[in-house]
C-alpha cells in the first residue's frame, strides 16, 4: 500500500505545481478529488476489502436521479 501512495505522491508533485504555474485552477479542484478517489481507492484494493461493482453503484445513481430527480416533474421512463 505503500508504493501506491509513493507513485500517487509523485504523480500529484509533478502534476500540481504544473497546473498552478499554469493557472489551472479549475483542472485543479477536478484533479484533486479524483487523485483521493484513486488513491483510497487502491488502497481498498490492495486491502483486500469488498468493492462493489462499479456498474452496480452507477445503477443506484441512476435510479436516485430517476426516481428523486426527474419523476417529481413528471418524467417518468418506465411507461
């Protein structure tokens, strides 16, 4: 778990100040959840810990955004 977070360091050193330097502030505040994301994800990974499939999260986002979101104003995809 180690050498993942060494590699993930020095791809965030390497990147980041590349970003600032060139004033990409709205790459950064992208770049930045997403290197936590692949991080605490590998980790998981590597732990050994239950990781649901990807698919099966983005249905449960799906379905959220269908029946909290879209339904309340009358789209409704099932009929």
């Amino acid at each position: 778990m180690f050498l993942i977070w060494a590699i993930l360091i020095l791809v965030a050193a390497i990147q980041i100040p590349r970003m600032i330097k060139k004033k990409q502030f709205n790459t950064l505040k992208v770049y930045i959840p997403l290197w936590l994301f692949a991080g605490i994800y590998a980790s998981l990974v590597v732990a050994g810990a239950p990781i649901p499939n990807v698919t099966d999260i983005i249905l449960v986002i799906q379905e959220f955004i269908i029946t909290n979101v879209l339904e309340p104003f009358g789209f409704n995809f099932l009929s």
